[in-house]
C-alpha cells in the first residue's frame, strides 16, 4: 500500500475545482494508494519522463513514485494541463 502526498499546489488546484469534480479527485487518489495496481495510470514523456497521469472525464492528475510514497504535483482540466 502506498502512502499519497499532494503538494500545497496540487491542493491549491484542487481546492479550486468544482465540488463534483473534487469528489472524483478523491476516489483517484484513493486509487492511486494501491500503486502500481492502478488502472489508467500512463507514464508521461519528455521533460516530465518519470511522472504518471491519471484521468478522471476532462480532468488530470500529474504525479510521481518514489518507493512506496506517490506525490500529486498538478491537479486540472485537460485544456492546457500539460502546456503550464
């Protein structure tokens, strides 16, 4: 079982999501407590080479693994999530 951490931006982010959305947010990083068992997890290319997403309908989560702790760095829509 993992251990998730979420940066004070990824929190900021997602305490600015709407409520619904944030309620989903929740059950992803639930998920992601049983890493590497999680479905829909794709590993990211390029500059960011060694994280992973997640999706949630238009919705993404960026994070990295390190040992058994799984740090959420970003948290947004899909429109420009990979272009901040």
């Amino acid at each position: 079982m993992a251990i998730v951490l979420v940066t004070r931006e990824a929190q900021k982010q997602f305490d600015s999501l709407p409520v619904v959305i944030q309620t989903r947010v929740e059950k992803v990083y639930r998920r992601l407590e049983r890493w590497p068992e999680v479905s829909g997890a794709k590993p990211l290319s390029g500059d960011l080479a060694g994280h992973y997403r997640v999706r949630t309908g238009d919705y993404r989560i960026q994070f990295f693994v390190r040992g058994d702790v799984v740090t959420v760095e970003k948290v947004g829509h899909r429109d420009g999530f990979y272009g901040e």
